[in-house]
C-alpha cells in the first residue's frame, strides 16, 4: 500500500546560483553586476523579483532547510493506493473534507 500526502507549505531555502545566473538577473533590470557592492536599496529592490525568477526556474537545486511556519503546512490531498483501490481525500481551505474518490 502506498499513502502519499500533497499540499502546500512556506519553507526555508537555500540555492547556490552560478554566477552568470545572478550576471544574467542583473542584466535583465538594467544593473552591472560587476558594480553590486554599490547598489542601492532601490536597486536591490529591483532586482528581488528576478533573483525569485532564478530560484523558479532552478527549483530542482533548492535546499529545502525547514518548515518556516507550521502553521501554514496544508494537506490538500490524500491519497492511498492499495491492492484494490485507490482513494483519494481531497480537503477544502478550511481543512475540511471537500470530497473522497474511490477508485
């Protein structure tokens, strides 16, 4: 039998970028990475959301470190796969029972 839970959870993380992924982030906001001791805030600020892209697009490297917040660990799904069914609990917002298949 196969029990597996899917959901949703704020973690800490942390991935180790190459550098022309952190060059190439600056470029894309206008920033010379070779200047970045002298970013300012502003400039720091406009680079955020793409630093956020960078960790998007190399999510199989992250290093999931801990759960940030415990209370925000969602079980959406549940599912259980024995030999003569598959089951599946899907839960609502409200962590109530939303539905259950069996299949």
């Amino acid at each position: 039998m196969e029990i597996s839970i899917q959901g949703i959870t704020k973690v800490n993380y942390e991935l180790v970028i190459d550098e022309d992924v952190f060059n190439d982030a600056c470029e894309e906001c206008g920033l010379d990475p070779a200047n970045y001791k002298k970013f300012t805030k502003d400039e720091w600020d406009v680079l955020n959301p793409h630093l956020v892209q960078a960790v998007i697009d190399n999510e199989s490297e992250i290093d999931y470190t801990e759960i940030h917040v415990e209370s925000s660990v969602f079980a959406d799904t549940l599912t259980i796969d024995d030999s003569d069914n598959l089951t599946t609990v899907y839960y609502d917002k409200n962590r109530k029972t939303d539905s259950v298949e069996i299949q």
